[in-house]
C-alpha cells in the first residue's frame, strides 16, 4: 500500500473520527465550549490530511504547502482550546510568530530553494514549539488533576515525537525517492499515534470535567443558584473544623414568614420568584467567604467563617431590611413578604448539628417574637 493511501484512510480518518466523538459530547455539555474548539481542531487536522493524500497522489508542491499551512492550524486551535479550559488567555502573538517563521520557511523550501530534508526540520521544530506550549499551559496549574498530568505526559511524549521526526529521514539516507517514502510512510504512522495519544489525554480532561459539572449540578439548589443541603454539609464541616477560638464561624438559618400564603395566593411562580429575590439578596449582603445554601422550602443558610457575633447579627439585619424593602415590589397587592433569622456562634467543638440546632431555636424564637427579626441563641 503506499503511504499516501495510509495517510489518506488512517489518518484522515481517526481525525474525523475524534472531530466526531468531541462533537457530540460537546452538544450534551455546552457549557464546556473548549471541547467544540478541540472538535475543531480534529476536524482541520482530517482536511489537513485529506489535501496530503491528494498532494502526494498527484505530486503537486502547491498541495503540500496547503497542507502544511493547515496542520500548523489544527495545532493552533488545539494550543486554543487547552488555554480556553484553564480560563488562559491565548498565546496568540506567541503563535503567530511560530506560525510565521514555520510557513515562511517551508515556502522558502519548498518553492524557492527545493530541500526536503529543510522542511522536515522546520515544520516539525515548528509543530513541537507549539506542543511545548500547550505543554507549558498544562504545566503552569498550580494544582493539577491527575488526568492533567497524564495529559502533560503524553503532550511532551507528542513534542519529542515532533523533534524526532527529522532524524528517521537523515538514518535512512537523506533525501531520495524511496527514502522519501520511508519518511512519509513513518510520519503517517507516528502522526497517527501522536493523534491518538493526544485525544486519549484529551478525552481525560474531558470526562474529568464532565464529573465534575455532574457532581457540581447535584450540589445546586436550581432555583436560588444557592447549595442545596448535600453542597452546603461538607463545606460546613470543613469550616467548623478550621474554627479557632478566637475565630469562631457563625451559622445563620433563616426562614421566609407566611409562605405557604404568598404560595397559595399567587401561585408557585409568585413563590418561586420570592425565593429568587431572596437568595440574591443573601448574596449581595453575605462576605465572599460566606457558605449560602437553600435546605428546602422556604429555609436557608448561611455558614460565616471567622465571623464574630456582631458581624453575623449586622449581616442578618441588613439582608433582613434589604429584603423587605424589595419583597413589596415582586408581588402584587397587600402582601408584603419578610424574613427571620436566628444566629448561633460555634462553641469549641461543637457539631454541625449542633450548631444548627442551636440556631434553629434561635429562628424559633424571631418567628415567636412576631416574625421580621433576628434573634441570636445563647
């Protein structure tokens, strides 16, 4: 077989192939939008490789070049899409001027003074200074995952694969027809398992990140945005456990007044839109710190840490009036929807539950002494 035909079936094909796979994970996570730029990017690399089985069945130089020009994209938009999923900013300057000199040269070579052996060297120095890039993007995380690190293995296993490339065409003799064969018939080989190395790292992160919007999605409250009960226990946990004695963390529960009447006399889309307003107004008055959750209904809580009693009291208050002067507005008529709060300060080693109850009793009492307060626990 000659090596076009493996270029044009093996090569073209896997391309496609992950373009595809990444594709349609893309479409049921779009949030992830750097898996539709590594889609992309498979699917330049298949036409990259479609113009080579084209280029070299009818020995055209023009092809080639074309087909260099769109390899070197394909590794751009992958370099892309790996500084999207760290929240990097692009190198773009960085890989333009590697993109520049690479294709520069290879016309050079290729149209003005004819050496193989030259376009060998610069294309692949070109390809593994771009992949030492990507390697650098995976490797600059301060805490990486191990998918990450198994992807920055494969990615520096990748570069060295670039940088090796040229020594197989100079062992097997220089530049000649059937060396020139060998070379191709290698590289179709080695850029299919580069291609495929680089996917599996790929597809790593992928999933991880995929798990990880799962696990994030049930820990979510939908309607606040706040947590939910099972987000909201264990970083509760691990702040009661960071407590000191002279850095006590605080826990407020709170409780909207009335809202099965406000449920029952506008309807759930009235109740919904009270919760809505509420939890932004938790947000907007808590610390970035600050440990929001929705447990259920109309209840809600929030863990301060390193928070004194009267900082807790003052952030309770001021949500509590927040809340009231723009609960009026949300439904119509004479509703006029408010909120209690109760406020307990961790002892030393004290329980969450504990804790929790502690401040339960504390929003029993505010509702007692006729709801719209906050009370703190003894």
């Amino acid at each position: 077989m000659k090596y076009y035909n493996v270029i044009g079936i093996l090569n073209t094909g896997m391309a496609a192939i992950f373009c595809a796979a990444m594709f349609m994970i893309w479409r049921n996570n779009r949030r992830l939008s750097y898996i539709a730029i590594f889609s992309m990017a498979y699917a330049i690399r298949s036409l990259c490789f479609g113009i080579f089985y084209f280029a070299f069945a009818k020995s055209s130089p023009v092809l080639r070049f074309s087909a260099n020009v769109v390899l070197m994209s394909s590794m751009l938009v992958l370099s892309i899409g790996l500084s999207h999923r760290r929240g990097q900013r692009p190198r773009h300057a960085t890989l333009l001027i590697v993109t520049t000199i690479t294709l520069g040269l290879l016309y050079y070579y290729q149209f003005l003074d004819q050496s193989l052996l030259a376009r060998v060297v610069f294309l692949n120095s070109g390809l593994a200074v771009v992949s030492l890039l990507m390697v650098l993007d995976v490797a600059k995380a301060s805490r990486r995952t191990p998918v990450e690190q198994v992807l920055l293995g494969l990615l520096l296993v990748s570069c060295a694969g670039f940088l090796l490339r040229p020594l197989f065409l100079i062992a097997s003799g220089g530049p000649g027809e059937q060396s020139e064969e060998a070379y191709w018939l290698v590289v179709s080989i080695s850029d299919a398992l580069i291609c495929a190395m680089t996917a599996v790292g790929l597809f790593a992160v992928i999933a991880s990140d995929v798990m990880d919007g799962i696990k994030s999605d049930a820990e979510i409250d939908t309607l606040s945005g706040l947590f939910n009960r099972r987000g909201f226990e264990p970083r509760a946990l691990d702040a009661l456990a960071k407590q000191t004695i002279d850095t006590p963390v605080a826990m407020i529960l709170s409780d909207l007044d009335h809202f099965k009447s406000i449920n029952d006399r506008f309807g759930h889309g009235g109740g919904d839109t009270i919760i809505q307003r509420f939890s932004g107004v938790l947000k907007e008055a808590v610390p970035s710190d600050a440990i929001l959750a929705r447990l259920g209904g109309e209840e809600f809580a929030i863990m301060l840490p390193l928070t004194a009693a009267t900082a807790a009291h003052r952030i309770a208050e001021e949500a509590r009036s927040a809340f009231r002067r723009i609960a009026a507005d949300v439904v119509a008529g004479a509703a006029n929807p408010t909120a209690s709060f109760g406020i307990a300060i961790a002892r030393e080693n004290e329980t969450l539950s504990a804790l929790m109850e502690r401040a339960d009793r504390a929003l029993y009492q505010a509702k007692n002494d006729g709801r719209d307060c906050v009370r703190l626990a003894e």
